[in-house]
C-alpha cells in the first residue's frame, strides 16, 4: 500500500487493464458461443461486475480507502440492486397468478 504522495506503480494499471481486456473478451464469447436463457445473463451480469469492480477497487482507488467510505459508497447500490432483484420476483409472481386466473 503507497504511502499518502506515493503514486502507484505502472505496472498495477496495466495489470487490471490486461485484466479488464481479458473479461470484456470473455463478455463477448458468450454472443460468440449462443448462450441462451439464464446461463447467457448470469455470465453476462458477473462478468459485468467482476469488471466493475475491478475499476472501482483499482481505478477509483477504493481498494486503498477506509472501509466506512467504502461501505458508504458501496452498500447504498447493493441495496437497490437487491430491491430490483426482489421486485422482479414479484412481478414474476403476479405475472403467474394473473395468467392462472385470467386467461
């Protein structure tokens, strides 16, 4: 870890760069290779992550921040993606029970 002038090495960046090359890659064999369904998004949607995430730590420098900034930061989008995610199963839900009792 740098000390508070120090810079970070160039050889870091260009790590996670060839990092963030490699998953884009990745990103793009799945279209290549025809998943389909929930495989196709799954890999998708962590491959996404994994790169965000990356940029955030190394980029952003969160990697080298306070976890209470980082929390602050971090944990406010986690709670709407979980929001999203249960509203989604609602929808779903709803969806299935309207198809079964109005069709």
């Amino acid at each position: 870890m740098p000390s508070p002038g120090q810079q970070h090495p160039i050889g870091l960046y260009l790590r996670v760069w060839g990092l963030l090359f490699v998953l884009s890659t990745l990103s793009y064999l799945v279209d290549y290779f025809q998943f389909a369904g929930y495989l196709r998004w799954g890999l998708i949607v962590a491959l996404m992550l994994a790169k965000a995430g990356l940029i955030v730590a190394v980029f952003m420098h969160m990697a080298w921040e306070r976890l209470a900034l980082v929390c602050a930061i971090l944990l406010p989008p986690l709670c709407l993606l979980v929001l999203v995610a249960l509203m989604a199963l609602e929808a779903e839900h709803t969806f299935a029970i309207r198809s079964l009792f109005f069709h």
